[in-house]
C-alpha cells in the first residue's frame, strides 16, 4: 500500500510539472508578427547553400587533398570539414523547425483537424529529433561519413516555396474576414 | 484527538466561507454569465457544505444514510466540475475550432481509458470502492486536464491568468485528492483512530487554497472570447499542406536513418 503511495506522489509529481510547464509563456505567441514572420524565415531557408555544403564535403575534394597536401593538412581539412557538417546540421533543424511552426499555424487557422495529421507528425518530430541527437553525436566522434550528409536538404529544399503560397493565400483570406468583421471585434483578431 | 476535530471543524468553516466569497465575487464581477457552469459549479459546492451541516447535526456523521447522501451529492459535483473545466477549456479554444476540436477529444480520450482502468482497481466493498472510484475520477481528470494543456501549449495558444488560475486550481485539488485518499486508506488499514481527520484536512485545505486562488483569479471580469482566427476555407489548406509536412519529416527521418546505418557500415 505504501508503495502505491510513492508511485502516486511520483505520478502527482510529474502531472503537476507538466502543468507548471505547460501554464509556461510560449516562446511565440500567436500573435500579429508571427504570421507574417513564419512567411518572412521561409524565404530566407538554410537549404538554399546546399550546392555549396554539397562541393564542401565531396569525398573527391577529401581524397585530393589527403594526397596532394599530406598529413597535417588532411587532418586540418578533417576539423573543418566536422565543423561545417555540424554547422550544417543545426540549420537544418532550423528549417525543419520553421516548418514545424507554418504547419502549426496552419492547424491553427484550420477549423478541422485530422487527428491521424497531428499525431503522426507528433510521432516524426520525436524520431527526427532522436535521429538528429544519434547523428550529432556521431560528428562529435568523428564516425560520420560527411559526404553523405548532403542528402539531408534535399529533402527541405524546394518544399518552402509550396508552403509559403499556401500561407499567403491563407493570410489574404483572414483578412479579408477580418474585415468583414465589426471595428470593435476587429481588434482582438491577431493574425496578419 | 480532540484538537485535530478541532482543526478539521475551523477549515470547514474557513472552506465554507471561501465558497460563500467565491460565489459572491462570481455574482459581483458578472463572471456568472460568461461561465454559467463554473457558477453552478460554486453555488453546488456552497449548497453542500450547508446541506451537510444540516443532515449531520440531524442524523449524525457516522450514520450510513448521511455518507451515502454526501457521497451522490458528491457524484453530483463531479460532474460538474468536469462539466465547468470543458467550458473553461471550451472558452479559451473558442477562437481555434480545429484545436478544440482535437482537445476535446483528448479531453474525453484520456479521461475515459485512465478512469475505466482505475475502476478496474476498486474493490467489492462499497465503502472501499467510493474511496477508489473518487481517486480514479480525480487521478483520471488530473492526467486529461494537463493531456489538454499540453496540446494548447504545443499549437502555442496564449492562456490569460484567469483561466491559468481556474484550470491550475482544478488539476492541484484533484491530484491532492489522490494522494489524500491513498494516505487515508493507508492509515485506515494501519488502524489509525485519525484517518478520516487526516484525509479531511487535507482535502479541506487544498480546497480552501484554490477557493481563494480562484475568488482572485475571477474578481476582474473574464476577456471576451475571439472570435474564430481562420476563415471556413483554411481547412482545405491543412488537408492539402499538413500530409506533404508529414511526408516531407518522414523523408527527413529516412535519411538521417541511413546516415546512421552508413556509419555504421563504415566503423
């Protein structure tokens, strides 16, 4: 009996946490800016230097340079080459992050939402960011092959564009019912 | 003894009071209209405590018809106290129908599994069994309230004080309550002589605090709900961009899981 006692206070512990944290302020409020600024962060998408991270960690490069440059600079190349694979990474978790927010505004907007959507994007953000620490790591230790990294962007890039259209076109017709609505109520609508 | 019966009479009388206070603050900021049942809700609990009074100066505390009358009006209450947090709830997600919605059916999702499982628990004898069955009902509302918060945090909904302090002030009393009736059995099986005014005074307490948090919470009145942030047509928008979302994170999980299977290969 006691122990169901402790496993209770540990359960009430961990409710009472995840309200505490929950009653937190979001980071980003729905509010006029943020609208307009998920549209903004979209067009400016880290993937667009995928040519150019792609040339920075192509294994010809590596295998040139090993044998024209000998040791010291193979190992120069190496730390660089680390750095920007991991430079790389968190900006791509940037974006992922930036869609992550336009879909939620969407869902936002959206007066039905498909419970199947949310719950399996839920179960892809976990993964993604499990895969993402697993994969971190790795760069730390220096395991990763970084060639094969810049197939990561291809997956982001060119999506940016759809979504900003499907934003844009969303946001021009909340405003076109906000000003349908009354002056009065006018003020308490927070998007665009 | 004597002292902690005492104790537990000058709390009841305090919690009595706070509820007289509450349902005054209510009637005076006009909050009443704009949550009808969280009203009812204060005026069921203000009825209760003097309901009882009467019915245990009449037949006394002990008495099996006075704990089975406490015990349905308590059904009663918690209905009602369900009934005011989905209003609570209801009113907040009022400007994101999509997200009421889906919180509404987390709200009645987790409720019903965690309470079916907990009533699975009580046992055969109908005084044991109230015990368990009000834990279960209090432990299951405790997991769906934060369950729903947890989704209004997560789609970033702003929640204003006042329905911080009304919904923060339900799930405190309600995980209170589980842990007051495990105590409460505990000491009862132990042969304690004090268990019923342990568990009373420590449901009472809880009570009184969040009586007082609320009566502060709701002495200015209520905002006025939004009215809805997204026109009728956005939901084709969300069926047409929120799969290719999935779909694109699914690609992304696809090939960081290759990464990881290409360094794998390569050590």
């Amino acid at each position: 009996m006691s122990l169901t006692l402790i496993l209770l206070g540990m359960l009430v512990a961990v409710v009472l946490s995840l309200l505490a944290w929950a009653f937190r302020s979001t980071k980003e409020p729905v509010g006029s800016q943020s609208f307009a600024r998920a549209l903004q962060e979209d067009g400016r998408a880290h993937v667009e230097f995928l040519p150019q991270i792609r040339q920075a960690l192509a294994r010809e490069d590596e295998e040139f340079l090993s044998r024209a440059g000998g040791s010291r600079l193979r190992r120069r190349l190496k730390t660089e080459r680390r750095r920007v694979a991991l430079s790389y990474l968190n900006a791509l978790r940037q974006d992922f992050e930036g869609f992550l927010r336009m879909a939620k505004i969407i869902a936002m907007l959206s007066p039905e939402l498909g419970v199947g959507q949310e719950l399996e994007r839920a179960r892809l953000t976990v993964s993604f960011l499990w895969k993402y620490r697993r994969v971190q790591l790795s760069l730390y230790v220096g395991h990763l092959p970084l060639p094969e990294m810049a197939a990561l962007g291809t997956v982001i890039s060119g999506f940016s564009v759809r979504l900003e259209a499907a934003l844009k076109a969303m946001g021009e017709r909340s405003a076109l019912a906000a000003e349908m609505i009354s002056p009065s109520d006018r003020g308490r609508i927070h998007f665009v | 003894m004597n002292g902690l019966v005492d104790l537990v009479q000058w709390v009841w009388g305090i919690s009595a009071g706070a509820q007289a206070v509450l349902c005054w603050v209510l009637f005076l900021s006009g909050n009443f209209r704009r949550i009808p049942v969280f009203a009812a809700y204060a005026l069921a609990n203000l009825c209760q405590a003097i309901l009882m009074l009467m019915i245990y100066k009449r037949i006394g505390f002990r008495a099996e018809s006075a704990v089975m009358l406490a015990w349905s009006w308590q059904a009663c209450i918690q209905i009602l106290r369900a009934a005011a947090t989905t209003e609570a709830i209801r009113l907040l997600l009022k400007p994101y129908q999509g997200i009421w919605g889906l919180g509404r059916r987390v709200l009645a999702g987790a409720f019903g599994i965690i309470f079916v499982v907990a009533l699975g628990y009580s046992g055969r004898n109908i005084g044991w069994a109230i015990l368990l069955v009000d834990r279960g009902f209090h432990l299951a509302f405790a997991i769906a309230l934060v369950a729903c918060l947890l989704l209004v945090h997560y789609y970033s909904v702003p929640i204003h004080a006042a329905y911080k302090a009304l919904l923060g002030g339900f799930c405190f009393y309600s995980c209170t309550v589980v842990l007051a009736n495990t105590l409460g059995g505990i000491l009862f099986v132990g042969g304690n002589p004090n268990f019923q005014a342990i568990w009373n005074l420590l449901t009472m307490g809880a009570f009184v605090v969040v009586l007082f948090v609320w009566a502060n919470a709701l002495r200015k009145p209520l905002p006025e709900p939004m009215p809805n942030v997204g026109p009728p047509e956005a939901v084709n928008s969300y069926w047409e961009i929120s799969p290719q979302i999935n779909e694109r994170l699914r690609q992304l999980n696809d090939e960081l899981s290759r990464l990881w299977k290409s360094e794998v290969t390569h050590s």
